[in-house]
C-alpha cells in the first residue's frame, strides 16, 4: 500500500493484494504425517489480485468524503464465492464519514 497527503485533509492512496490457496491435504497426527513433506502449493487452486485506489478528503473536523475503485480478479475453483465476485469485477463506490 502506498498512501500520500498532497494538501492538508487529502490522502490519496493505492494498494495491491495478492492472495493464492493450493490444494488440501488430509492431516492425521497419529498416523505418522510428516508435514514437512508437504510440498508449499504445489498446484494452485484459486489466486485474486485486487487493485484499489481511493481518495479520501476531510471537508471538517472528523467529516469525510472519499471515492474509492477496486479491481478485483478471480480465477480457478470459485465454489465459496458469490457469483457476483467471480471472474474479473469492478467495483466502485463513494460516501460521506462522520465522526471516524
């Protein structure tokens, strides 16, 4: 994440995410798995990449209005996910804080 205040009350910022999940192995200590013989994602089985981008300005004291746009994208086995955010999205939204 990278964040940056050009003027008192603007913080504009932008983040990356990455997030990967491999397969799932079946896990019994008293039946002599060796979990150090598991190989570290071998195969993945979902990845998201997530671009976000917000500004935020403080318009008084503790009043906000900020913007903000997030790039998301999905692939590989979306069984635990809406429909809504499968695939690749973009999401846009905006509104008035106060009191945070």
């Amino acid at each position: 994440m990278l964040a940056w205040r050009p003027v008192r009350g603007l913080k504009l910022s932008g983040a990356w995410t990455t997030a990967i999940r491999g397969e799932d192995f079946p896990y019994d200590y008293h039946a002599g798995y060796e979990v150090d013989k598991i190989p570290f994602i071998e195969k993945k089985t979902w990845q998201n990449n997530s671009l976000e981008l917000s500004a935020r300005f403080e318009f008084v004291n503790d009043g906000y209005f900020y913007v903000q746009y997030i790039r998301g994208d999905r692939t590989g086995i979306t069984t635990y996910q809406p429909e809504l955010m499968q695939g690749t999205t973009n999401t846009f939204s905006t509104g008035i804080l106060v009191g945070f």
